[in-house]
C-alpha cells in the first residue's frame, strides 16, 4: 500500500483470486464486493500524486448558464447609483447584441460570518456557511458563447474534444473504489449546453469518461441486470467464467484485464443500488438537504449534493452536479432576471448549505474540495430591459474545503462588477490550483498526444497559493 | 558503448534504426527544443539545439558539442550540473542515466546530426538477407526476420489456420466468417495453403464490406460527425454522401494519390471519375471532408470564429495526410519541427481562397440535357412570340454590382448547379413562367432555363463597406444570403447574423435591405440562391447607410411585350410537361473556388494583430515547389505537391497507418506526428520498403493484400519465452499481440453472430438510438431504433451531442481532430454493456429463435454457436459445460413460469458465450 495510505493494492491476478475461491465466477464476485481487492486504477494512469495532496475529492457544483456576480457574490453599489443611465464604460461584444442600461441588483447584500462576506438575499443558506468559502471575485472566461465557455471551464480548450478535469484527476490518481466509477456526473436534469462532450476523457481512455448517474430511479445506465432474477445472471456469468478459463488456456494480459473488469462490473450492479437507497438517512439530514423541500427542484438537487457525499465516502474522486431545470431557464437570465434567479437560487441553496455542513460534520470537508463555478457571469448593464447577458471579463466562483482557506475574498472586478482587475483568475488557474490540491502538479500531468504532451492547463495555468491553506 | 535494456535503444543496438541520432533527437526535441528549437521568439539564450549550426556554436564557456569529446561538451555538463538551478532542463524531470549515457555515446561517436528521418525523400531499400530463408512469405518478412536474427529472437509459430481465417476477416472486413467460409477455407487449406490464404484474401478485399470497415478507419482521421455539436447540435447536411464516397474509394481501390487530390481540389481535377452506378460526378463528394468540422451558432467574434474553423482544417490536413502537426504553428513557429508560422498562414490562404457549398450534382448531365432539349424548344416554339418585341432604351450596360466597391462584371461571380447560366441583357425579352417581359436593364434570372433549375451563385467577395446591403429583386422560393467570413451557422439560429438570410418570395421588382453595419471592414460575399421549384432574378446590389430604398443606379422599367397569348399557352402546355421531367439534382457537400486570397500572419495567432502577408503554398517541409495562382485558390496544384511521389511523407504515413491498422502498432507508433516530437520508426527499412511499393501503384488494396498474406501477420500471439522475456514491448515483432475488436467491429459482431445483420449499403444514416441518459439540447425528437435495423456502425447516425454509449465505452473517437490511433481501453462499463445492454439481450433471443429452428439437436446447436460467434468447434468440455447450462437454466426458467423456458435458456447461453472474451479479443 502507498504511504499515503489511500491507494489500494495491485490488482490480484484472476488466478490468484480463482485459487481463493472455490465457487467459480458468482462466488468470487460476492467474495470481492465484501473485500477482496480489485482495483479500477487509472489505465496508464501516473496513479501517484506529485506531492501530498490536500484534498482527496472533488464536488464541483456547475451553476449552467452563468449566475449573475452582481446579484451574488460581489455586491456593486455604484450600480444602484447610475441605475437606469447609459453603461459608461466600453462594451464588448455580446452574445444577443441588445445591450440596454446599467442595471442595479434587485436583491440586498448583507455581511455573514466572522469573516463578514458580503452575500446577496438569493443564497440565505449558503450565507449560513459563509467562513467556509473562500469567494474569488475575479474569475475570467475566454468565451461569450455557451459551449465554448463549457468546453473551456471543463477541459480547457474552448472546442470539444479534450479531456474533463474529472478524467484527468481519474487518470492522474486512479480510483479509490473498487465499485463505482472514478469520475462521475450527477445530472439534475440539465445537460450543460455542448452535451455530454463536456464530461469527455478525450485522447484519455474511456475509462475515465464521466459516468452519468441520475439522481433517481436506477441511477446508472447498464447497472441493473435484465434478468428477473439474479440468479439466472449469476448461472449465466459463471458459465462465462468457465467458458473463459477453458478457452484461454494461455496467459494474455488484455483479457486478464478484461475479466478482472467483468468481475467488477457484477459488483457494480450492486453497489450503484446500494449508494441510491438513501432512505437509510435520518431525518436531520433529509431536512437538511431540503429532500422533502416544497419546491421540486429542491429535492432533486438536495438528492445530488446528498448523493454527492455518498460518492465521495465511497471513494470516488471527482463528483460534477448540473442543475436541475427549474421553471424557465438555467442560470441564464437573459430577461426576467429576477424570477429566474430566484428560482435557481432556490434549487441549489438548501442543498448546497446542507452539504457543506454534512461534509464538515462528517470530517470530509478538509479532504473534499468542494467548488462552485460557472461558464461565465452575467453583464452589470442590462439586456434588453430585465435581464443580463454573458459576461466572460470578470466574475465570482467559491470553493471550499480540501485545502483552501475558507472566510477569505481573492481578488476584485472594478466598481461596475464588469472586469476582473485586481488578480484576474483565469480557467487554466482554477484548473492548475485543484489539480495541486489533489497532489497533481498540471504541468507534470500530460499525455503525449498528436505531437505534443497535452496538459489539462495547456501551456497556461499557475497555482493560486494565495487561497491555499 | 552499449546501452542495456533500454527497450527504445534495443533497435539501435541491432543496427535497425536510422542511428543514435534519431533517438537524440527525440530526447532533444522532447527536453529541450521548447527553450532551444525552432521558435525564434522564446528561444532561451539564443542558443538552438535543432540545427547542426546551433549545436556547434560557442558560448563564453565552450562549445555546446564538441564531436568526439564529451568532457568538453557544455551541453553534457548543463544537463548532469548539481546545482538544480543550473542544471538542464530548469524544469521537469532530470535526464536520466541512460538518456545521458545516449548523449555521451553520440557525442563521443561524432555527434552526426543528420535531417530528420521523416523528412528525407524515401528510400528504395534492398531487402536483407536473412538465415532463415524458409521463413518469409514476402519480401517484408525479411526485414522482421532480420531484426530478430540480430537480437537472436525466434519469431512465433504461426497461428491456426481456423483463427488466421477470423482474424483476416476482422481485419479487413469487421466482420467474422459465417460456417460455410470457414469449411471452405479448412478443404482448401488442407489442399493448398497459400492458395486459400490468396483466395479468401481476395475475396475479402472484393467485398463491399471491406470499403465499410476500412473506410471507418479513415472517417476517424477527418473527424466525421454528421451535426455540428455546440449548444443545439446542428446538423452538418449531406454529410453522409462523403461517407459513402469513402466506402466507394475504398471498394473501387482508388489509387491514394488520387484518393487525397480528390480530397484538398477533387472539385479541380480536369477529369473528374463518373459513379458508374449512380452517373454522378464522383470527384467531388470527397471534397465535403474540409466541412465535418463542429461549430458553434453565434460567435461574438465571428473572424476569430473563422480563424479556428481554419486552424481545425488545417490541423486535420497537416495530420492526416502528412503526420504533421502543422496547426502548432498557427501562434509560433513550431517548437519542435521546422514548420515556421508563415507555413501555417501560407496554407490558411488556400481555404481563404475556398467556400464552403452544397454542390449540384447532375446524375449523368441528364438535367443538363432535359435543359438544352427545353431551350431547343423554347426557340423553336415560344422565341418567335417575343422576337418581335421593339427594343428598350436602356442607358446602363452592367448593372448588376456592387456599386462602392468593384466593377461589376459578372465572370467574376461564381455560379453553382443549373439554373444561373448568363444574364439577360438589358432590353431582351424573355419568358418567365407563363408571362413574356422586357426589362430596361440587365438581369440575372434563375427560371430563364427554367423554374425547376436549381442553383446558387455567389459573388466575388468584398469588404463591407455600409450599414446596409440593398437588393433590387424579384422571386419565388428563393432566397440571398450574405456569408461573412465564411460563417453559415445563422442557417439554424439567426441570433447575431439576423439580416444575413433574406427569402425572396414577391415576383414583382421589389428591394431588400439587409442590415450588415456591424460588420464593416469584414470579408463577405452574396449568395443567391434558387433550390426548388422557384427563382430569382437580380437587377442591382449596392451599399448604403440606411435602410431605406437607395437610388439605384439605372431606373428599371418592364414590360410585357404584345403577343399572341393563346398560343403562348398552347406551346407552354408543351414546354411544362417538359420541364416537369427534370430531375433534382443530387446535392452534396463540397468545396468550390472563391475569390482568390493571401491571408495576413496573425501574430500570436490574433486575428487582431495581422503581420505580413503570406503567398499561397505548400508547407516547406515537404520540399515541393508548389506553384502560386493568382487566378484560383490554388488548391489543384497544392493536392498534387502532397499526392507527389517525391513528397518525403504522403507514402510513408499511409504505409504506416495500414500497417499500424493490421499489425495493431505502427512501424511509427505515432501514426499521425511523424515530426521530431513522435516516436521514430522500430523499423525505418521496412518503412521505406513499404512506402516504395505502396508508391508504385498506390493501390491500398495491394498493400493489404502484402501484409495479411505475410508471414509476419501470420503469426501467433503466444510469443516464443525466450523472444517475450527479451523483448517484452515487442518491438522486434516476435509475435502478434492479441487485439480487441474496435467499437463497430463489437456492435457488427454481435449482428452477424445473431444473423440479425442488414447488409444494405449506403444512405442516409439510421437515427441513434438515444437512452433516458443521453439528454440536453439539440436532442432529436425521437429515438432511432434498438438494433439500428441490424444496419453496420458506419451506417448509424454520427451526432457529436448524442455519440452510442456502446460505441463510446469501446474508445470511438470524439469526432473532434485526426485520430489515426484509437485508445483500447479495457473497462467495467464494457462489460457492463454486454451483460445488461437490451440491444446485446434482444439479439441473443433472436439468436436462439433462429438457432430453435435451424438445428433440433443441442449438440449440433451448441457447435453452430461456437463456429457463428468464435470460428471454431468447442471442445467437448465446452459441449459439456454449454449442455449442462442448459439442462439448469431452463428448469430455471420454468420454475419462474416463463414462457418458452427452452428458447430463454439458449438466449442466455448465448449471452453467456458473447460475454466470453473470446468473443472480442482475437489472438
């Protein structure tokens, strides 16, 4: 076992296991489910951090479409004062080209924890965690667009087709579970504009894909067996198992590895069902949550977050929520802000709240890097007259846990909440900054792809030891 | 000096490389070239370590390399320096001991510095003698033979001729052989071994299928996808014709030189091939490749939008044809091979110089022909009624133009299809529909051929240069569109280019005002379009600043001529039935000539900061003087530099990619970077060898044929010990390793396993079949059907937002970039789908329905399955364990009350045998 102590031993061979086992192929897969190993490692994966990481997992909670900075996290109060009146400074393209007049926010901010952060009527929940957060006003994209912005915050190029920085964490680290996937998505219901592209292993293997689980029902697509009753699988597979052993009289590798993975595939049949019952939970943490919140949305969300520490208790090492779909539209408020706001708000507050607090209550949250990040922002002038559009020049994010100093503020926008100015973060920074807590150094995590060693930061990024502990 | 079990230095110490200083300079090019390379503007100390010149040069301290003397060589000093800060690299791992033992010993030897491998012309090879002369089939045998004589290696046995047969047909066709194949091949082999391996090899690469399977191979080097992807997954339309053009190519064996013109100018080419099945212009489809690209729907910036749309051609053109990775040098001169930025611009220029349309094929000029017998007509019958017709006035010569910015002439302009084929001169009379009319000035009309010509013809392109683009037209079903820098994405979603696409359905004269001011100073052309029953004409383009109707340039009076109307009508009845027998054309997505155009250097790759320009031509790398055209694109005479026999790397990266497709690895291991960053070739000498033949005749068919028919491909994949503990990588190819079947070749299996497989060829694809789990925008409304119709992978729908999660957890390539080299990947959710997908359970049921009626005995039942799903007889233990499964799983079965519990037990057993690795692991 590594010093660390959470990386699991080599994978037994198939043989070693068979010769531990008398039963043939069902026995020896119950066996593993209650403890022997096998281990998903990362396939050609380093699977040995750089240095002692900080944290051990990610919830990344993708707030689709852009929640507005002004409204949230980075009050603006010149705002209030030129409501109303022509933007004054220089515009830059947008995405619908309907830019109308400096906007004000239409909620109130009020001072939270001991550190005192400033945080807006949409998130009362959240402002309870406040000394948690450490809240970066000066995030930055390259793109006004959707997909690119989404292709850019998840794999660093704004293009499809490079890898998630869930895959990458899978393939830097390996797993931690022998059961469940390494990277996993929690779909709410909205897929993020740019599809499924964005939770991609790329030119990594698909190993490290995300593994989409739906927050309801069974969960995982392929996991329940089609057969009425386990026992016919079990017949079936270990018929399998002979039929293999007998043909394959010689040793090869790939297909030790394939049955390896065939034995963990039966597992997953379990324990994707078994990490859905949450009914098991009590009371308290139901309510805390939101799981029986009047408002639908909420429970689904409550459902992921709550399922959210279920995975990372299990070991899995990347966990993405999206939201769910809320009357009207994501977090992309281009008219009607105030509404849509609201309401997204109220999916994602309760939940998130609870999930910090179960974290830290659970002693996971200085292990779980827990991070709160959108595409873009929103403009502080107006879109048509109610609503805002896209903003990539500056806006706020959070993350908490795992190594990062809660209660503090890094950087800035100038007065009108437009532009990142003081310490502008960009995407490949964030990126750079999660992979160090994991115990990856992004310049050192590459692959050798079409000519060139292809990194998660590209050749971008820097460590932001600024917010570290 | 010898270096120990260094498994790169292994084919360097058996003389097989081209030398040390291939491996050198990898390690450089890996190490070192970033601060010390190509790229003049972050070199480090202006030191270069890419050039003989650099390399010899002298600092304060000495010289970097002093052939023959390592002790005094800085270069050897800077990378073992104890002082990390002073030591090379300053960042990253260290060099290894046995990286700088290879240093030293380079050193030491001379320090010979030779052109890169890849780019020196290739080279006619004479086959090596060998020892063991009984061994090799073809001359390629020699050189693995060879390799491994020298390292003292045995080659593996061969393999079975029963997994030799299985393996040849997954190879070249995805699909294994059916029991009669398999019987036949075993009688014939028993008589002649070489005979039947030819046979079925012929009969292999004589199959329609095998265009299916090895045109899969290419559709992952041009990224082919069938939507666009992005926010709403728009579709790319017509983009399935370029795949059967793939499938055609590979079937017909087109020669690959001719393969790739048709590709960059198949649209050029003076002798365009005829689809003898179709009569269609089969030169053209090929073309549509430039377009396969995703795209996004409203770039705020849309030039930079244009400039990636250009960067991801140039990056698949420059991968998948050359190896090269020209892309890298869109921002900086290539940091590790010498492909200067001005190469990048120099062939951005050709697709500057190109546009994007979807052509208007005529099944054997059948449309054209049905036209010329209408206008023979029309002359005969209806000209008379208006020849009479007194002439106008007119005081404008050429009217149709764009008044602020250039001459109008109409040569200038670009027609497409059928319908625009001159203009109308100012004051001629003429028959639209069922009216005669006389105009004051000079026309473009759609419907003078007639209503059912279809086409589009667009402008020369321009700078816009006013708030407002003004039209004064008439039509019906028609439309005008303006393209700026080259964008078409506002065919689905107007936001941002709201104005751009205008339909014209009013035929009486009226003006159209398009609303460009937002983009002033960007490159535009017009497109006019008539693409159905319809037309259009135009009198007059000009700009102004405001919307309102401008002041043309000539009035524009029409009349309607007197005539003899009834006997208009008459000869008109004549003329419909005519016309109503012109077909539509075929359309296709494809590539046309533009105004001819350099494209500025951006420096730092931004669009905003524009540097020189730069001519057309071919990367310098290749070494090919490729001739400027100021009249065309030029993209005929680039086609013909890359499909050149004396191109260093056309030859060498096909050669290698069927190789790495039939062997599992290639010869270079980075199929798609031949540059100093990929990996040199295990065996340069047999590249060459491969590459010279493959240039003879370009046929990749006989290149198939050479390798599969070798002894080489013919063997086992269970090494020889002592071969697999010296050589364990097997990089001397001592045996062939065991592959996985790729992604469709699983599907398709499954398909021919069950005999559930379609073998219909060609069309529209089948629409995916979509999940609870495949969600977000753009998802089509329906969902495709769960066994596709039992049609082959290639035939099913490519939608970037929707891509098979079967497909996927097999490693099919994101459709994004050139991927010569799909990851295999060996994971749970494989598995996962085979034990639980309900497509993988359906067939097994159709499997066993079939198997019900086809065999009554369960051994015989039991032996069709092993020989449809794994080519061979199962053991008696297999008989035993198959039968007693049997026996249990259907009083299971029955004690559940299911119906039919014998036919559910035979699904479940073959279930059980498509689950066995066997199954998708081909030793």
């Amino acid at each position: 076992m590594h010093p660390c102590g959470r990386h699991l031993d080599a994978p037994l061979s198939r043989r070693d296991m068979l010769a531990r086992s008398a039963g043939g192929f069902g026995s020896v897969a119950l066996a593993s489910l209650f403890g022997n190993s096998i281990v998903q490692a990362g396939t050609g994966g380093i699977t040995l951090p750089h240095h002692v990481p900080r944290a051990r997992s990610v919830i990344f909670l993708y707030m689709d479409g852009g929640p507005s900075q002004m409204d949230t996290f980075d009050p603006k109060p010149r705002l209030i004062k030129e409501h109303g009146n022509p933007f004054p400074m220089q515009i830059e393209a947008t995405q619908f080209d309907d830019n109308g007049m400096t906007l004000q926010s239409p909620w109130k901010f009020s001072h939270h924890g001991e550190c005192g952060h400033q945080i807006s009527e949409l998130f009362p929940h959240v402002a309870t965690c406040a000394d948690e957060l450490c809240i970066v006003r000066s995030m930055t994209s390259k793109f006004s667009e959707h997909t690119n912005a989404n292709y850019f915050l998840h794999t660093g190029l704004g293009l499809a087709g490079r890898p998630s920085m869930g895959a990458w964490a899978s393939y830097g680290l390996g797993s931690e579970t022998r059961d469940l996937p390494s990277f996993v998505v929690l779909n709410g219901g909205l897929t993020p504009p740019g599809g499924l592209d964005c939770f991609s292993s790329g030119f990594l293997p698909a190993t490290h894909q995300g593994s989409v689980l739906k927050p309801d029902g069974y969960g995982m697509a392929h996991v329940t067996p089609a057969e009425v009753r386990a026992s016919l699988q079990e017949r079936k597979l270990e018929l399998t198992g002979r039929l293999d052993d007998v043909a394959s009289g010689q040793q090869d590798q790939a297909i030790e590895a394939a049955i390896a993975n065939q034995e963990m595939a039966f597992r997953m049949q379990w324990a994707v069902p078994e990490l859905m019952q949450i009914e098991g939970e009590s009371k308290l943490t139901r309510d805390l949550y939101g799981l029986d919140a009047s408002y639908e949305p909420t429970k689904i969300f409550g459902r992921q977050c709550l399922l959210a520490r279920r995975l990372v208790e299990r070991g899995v090492r990347f966990v993405e929520l999206t939201c769910p779909a809320v009357n009207g539209d994501r977090w992309d408020q281009h008219n009607n802000l105030r509404e849509g706001h609201e309401n997204n708000a109220r999916a994602v507050d309760q939940p998130i709240a609870g999930l910090l607090k179960d974290l830290r209550a659970r002693g996971l949250l200085d292990e779980t890097l827990v991070v709160w990040a959108a595409e873009f922002g929103r403009t502080p002038f107006a879109q048509g007259s109610d609503g805002r559009d896209h903003n990539p020049f500056g806006y706020s994010i959070w993350l908490a846990g795992g190594g990062v100093q809660g209660g503090m503020t890094y950087g800035s926008t100038d007065e009108f909440g437009y532009r990142a100015e003081e310490n502008p973060l960009e995407v490949h920074d964030l990126h750079a900054t999660m992979l160090h807590l994991l115990g990856l150094d992004h310049t050192r995590l590459s692959v050798p792809v079409g000519g060139r060693d292809m990194r998660l930061t590209d050749v971008h990024g820097h460590v932001v030891s600024d917010i570290l502990i | 000096m010898l270096i120990l079990p260094n498994i790169l230095a292994l084919p360097l110490m058996l003389g097989l490389s081209n030398g040390e200083a291939a491996e050198v300079r990898s390690l450089l090019a890996s190490k070192c070239f970033a601060c010390h390379g190509p790229d003049a503007e972050t070199r480090e100390a202006g030191l270069r370590l890419d050039t003989l010149d650099g390399q010899r040069s002298r600092s304060r301290s000495g010289s970097i390399i002093m052939p023959g003397d390592p002790e005094a060589s800085l270069l050897l000093k800077r990378v073992q320096h104890e002082d990390p800060d002073r030591r090379m690299p300053p960042e990253g791992v260290p060099l290894t001991p046995d990286e700088i033992a290879l240093l030293t010993s380079w050193i030491e030897s001379g320090a010979d510095w030779p052109t890169h491998w890849a780019w020196e012309p290739v080279k006619e090879i004479e086959v090596p003698e060998i020892e063991g002369t009984e061994w090799p089939r073809d001359d390629l045998d020699h050189f693995i033979l060879a390799g491994l004589e020298a390292a003292n290696l045995q080659p593996a046995d061969d393999t079975s001729p029963s997994n030799w047969l299985r393996r040849v047909h997954f190879d070249l066709i995805g699909l294994p052989p059916d029991e009669s194949v398999q019987d036949d091949f075993m009688d014939s082999f028993r008589e002649d071994p070489d005979q039947a391996r030819k046979m079925i090899v012929d009969e292999l690469l004589a199959s329609d299928h095998f265009g299916e399977h090895w045109g899969r191979h290419w559709l992952d080097l041009v990224r082919y996808a069938e939507t666009c992807g992005h926010e709403f997954d728009y579709p790319i339309p017509h983009a399935w014709r370029y795949r059967d053009w793939v499938i055609r190519a590979f079937n017909a064996d087109v020669p690959y030189d001719r393969f790739l013109v048709e590709h960059v100018a198949g649209d050029l080419v003076a002798d365009p091939r005829i689809d003898p099945a179709t009569s269609l212009n089969d030169s053209l489809p090929g073309t549509g490749f430039w377009f396969l690209a995703q795209g996004t729907h409203a770039p705020v910036d849309v030039r930079q939008d244009e400039a990636d749309r250009i960067a991801n051609q140039i990056g698949v053109f420059g991968k998948a044809f050359s190896g090269m990775t020209i892309d890298c040098a869109r921002c900086h001169d290539h940091k590790f091979d010498p492909i200067p930025t001005q190469d990048y611009y120099a062939l951005s220029g050709y697709l500057q110089s190109s546009r994007r349309r979807n052509a208007y094929l005529d099944p054997g000029g059948e449309i054209e022909e049905r036209l010329r017998q209408l206008a023979e007509q029309k002359q005969i019958l209806t000209a008379p009624l208006y020849s009479a017709a007194a002439p106008m006035d007119h005081s404008i010569e050429n009217d149709v133009m764009l008044v602020e910015s250039f001459e109008s002439d109409i040569d200038d302009w670009f027609p497409d299809g059928q319908a625009f084929d001159e203009t109308i001169p100012a004051g001629h009379a003429y028959l639209q529909d069922d009216r005669i009319l006389q105009a004051s000035s000079g026309l473009i009309h759609s419907g003078m051929r007639s209503s059912r010509a279809q086409g589009t013809i667009r402008s020369p392109s321009f700078k816009i240069n006013g708030d407002y683009l003004h039209h004064r037209v008439k039509g019906r079903a028609s439309r005008i569109r303006v393209i700026i820098d080259g964008f078409i994405m506002n065919e689905y979603n107007p936001l941002l280019f709201e104005d751009c696409l205008k339909n014209v359905d009013n035929e009486e004269w009226h003006h159209i005002a398009q609303k460009v001011g937002k983009y002033q100073g960007h490159t535009a052309w017009i497109e006019y379009s008539d693409d159905g029953d319809g037309w259009i004409a135009i009198d007059e383009i000009r700009f102004s600043d405001d919307a309102g109707e401008p002041v043309w340039t000539g009035p524009l009076e029409e009349l309607e001529p007197a005539h003899d109307q009834e006997q208009l009508e008459a000869y008109l009845q004549t003329l419909n039935e005519m016309e109503s027998s012109i077909a539509s054309p075929i359309r296709v997505l494809a590539i046309m000539d533009g105004t001819p155009e350099d494209e500025y250097v951006f420096i730092r790759g931004d669009h905003k900061q524009v540097g020189p320009r730069i001519t057309r031509s071919a990367p310098s790398i290749w070494g090919m003087p490729t001739p400027s055209s100021p009249d065309s694109s030029g993209r005929l005479e680039l086609a013909k530099s890359l499909a050149s026999p004396d191109n260093p790397l056309t030859s060498r990266v096909m050669a290698n990619r069927i190789w790495h497709h039939l062997m599992g690895k290639g010869i270079v291991t980075t199929v798609d970077d031949f540059g100093a960053m990929g990996q040199p070739p295990t065996h340069p000498e047999l590249l060459d060898h491969l590459a010279t033949r493959f240039q003879s005749d370009w046929s990749m068919k006989n290149m198939i044929r050479d390798v599969v028919l070798s002894r080489t491909y013919g063997m086992s994949s269970q090494p020889d010990a002592g071969s697999a503990s010296a050589d364990p990588a097997n990089e001397l190819w001592h045996h062939r390793p065991t592959r996985r079947l790729n992604a469709e070749a699983v599907r398709d299996a499954i398909l021919t396993t069950s005999g559930t497989l379609n073998t219909e060829t060609g069309g529209p694809p089948v629409a995916v079949h979509l999940t609870g789990f495949m969600t977000g925008r753009g998802r089509p409304g329906a969902s495709g059907p769960l066994d596709g119709n039992g049609r082959r992978t290639i035939y099913q729908e490519v939608r970037r937002n929707f891509l098979s999660p079967l497909l996927l957890a097999f490693d099919f390539p994101l459709p994004s970039e050139t991927a010569g080299k799909r990851s295999i990947s060996n994971v749970p959710a494989q598995s996962l789908i085979l034990m639980n997908d309900p497509f993988v359970h359906d067939q097994c049921h159709k499997w066993a329905r079939t198997l019900q009626e086809e065999h009554d005995d369960p051994e015989d039942r039991v032996m069709a399955m092993y020989r449809m799903a794994l080519a061979r007889y199962p053991s008696e233990q297999e008989q035993e364990l198959a039968l007693d499964f049997i026996k249990e799983q259907s009083q299971a079965h029955r004690q559940l009350d299911h119906e039919e519990p014998e036919l559910a037990a035979w699904a479940d057993l073959g279930h059980a045998i498509i689950n066995v690795k066997e199954f998708i692991y081909i030793p």
